[in-house]
C-alpha cells in the first residue's frame, strides 16, 4: 500500500479521489492510503468536503520522505512548476492507473502520469511522465506523447501521433494520424489537427457558426 500526499484540492485533485476510493473498492487489499491534501488556499477542501486532512501550504510544505506525491494540479505551468520544487527536494511520486482503462500490454507509460477511467492506449504507444490522460482519451497505436501534457476527456490522438511536452488538448480535440504536435501548445476544445503544429502556439476557432434546419 502507497501513502500518499496529494497536491492541491481543486477540481483535478476531486477526480484524482474518486479514483484512488475506486481503486481501493475493488481491490482485494488497499492500494492507496490518502495521508492528507496540500493548497495554498483551503477554499476548494472546504468546497469539496474532502474526508482527508488539509496539511497546509504547498509553499510552505517540508517533504514527508515516507510517502509519495500525487500531482492533483490541472493548469500545466503550474503543475510544472511545483513539480520542479518538490523534485529539486527528493520528492517521491506516483502516478494512477484506472482499472477501467484499457492499456496494450507493448505500451509504455511514465512516472507520476494519470490514466483516467475509460482511456484506451493502443500496441507500442509511449506516454512519457507527469501526464493527465483524462476520461474517455483515446491513444492510438505507436503514438508518442512526451512529459507533462494535460489531455481534457474524449481527446483522441490517432496512430503515430506525436505531442511533445507541456501541452494542452482541449475536451473533444482530435489528431489525426501521424501529426506531430511540438512543445507549450494549447489546442482549444473540438479542434481536429490536420497539420503539424509548431512550438508555443494556440489552436481555436476564430469563429463559430450554429445552422439549424427548421422543417
């Protein structure tokens, strides 16, 4: 069994519960112990009614050697950032793998990264560490995904994708087969990726048309 020590308490860090509970409800021995939840502010634990203790600041928080961390951060740079702080203190991290995830046996994932429930990661893909690949993601065959990458629910990513690291793909975002995104992207909500998309950039819909048909 892991203690761990979550980092935040918004909305990510919600899910990333529900899904240690789940774990620990269907299996025959407890996989996660929640030792307790750090923030920089206690508005979202007391929002959340978490049934863990609040440890305090994230700032101001010395690191506990005997257990191991859980990013429960949503917003990329600053999960970056304060991965880079507690890694810089020895910090030991975990990552979580829900069992409704569907995972090809060839496939190879990182440190610290989540596997939300209902994923598929198809033959030979390669998921680096520290990403969030949410519900419903589909990753195809031979993909490559690099680090700290934030996957919102239902993205999918067709074979011989590749995204670099520190990227944002909105809820609903497609790439089709092998299209290479870089590094610090963000790829707004529906989009499909038909062509490479270079380093730092921001892909959306400058405008939005609504048809209805009325008989």
């Amino acid at each position: 069994m892991k203690n761990i020590i979550i980092i935040g308490c918004g909305s990510h860090a919600s899910e990333l519960v529900d899904y240690i509970e789940y774990i620990n409800n269907h299996s025959t021995t407890k996989q996660f112990n929640i030792k307790g939840m750090i923030d920089n502010t206690n508005t979202h634990y007391l929002h959340y009614n978490y049934n863990y203790t609040f440890l305090g600041n994230i700032d101001d928080h010395l690191v506990d050697f005997d257990v191991y961390y859980l990013l429960g951060i949503g917003n990329v740079s600053i999960r970056n950032k304060v991965l880079e702080e507690f890694k810089s203190k020895n910090a030991k991290f975990t990552g979580i793998i829900h069992p409704t995830a569907l995972i090809s046996k060839s496939a190879e994932i990182g440190e610290g990264t989540i596997i939300s429930h209902n994923v598929s990661v198809g033959p030979k893909a390669k998921i680096g560490s520290f990403n969030v690949i949410n519900s419903r993601c589909t990753i195809g065959h031979d993909t490559r995904i690099g680090d700290s990458n934030f996957l919102s629910p239902q993205v999918v990513l067709g074979g011989y994708a590749k995204i670099g690291n520190s990227n944002f793909l909105g809820t609903n975002s497609c790439l089709l087969p092998e299209i290479e995104i870089e590094n610090n992207n963000k790829i707004m909500a529906g989009m499909t990726i038909t062509s490479k998309v270079n380093n730092d950039e921001t892909v959306f819909f400058r405008y939005k048309e609504k048809l209805i048909i009325r008989q």
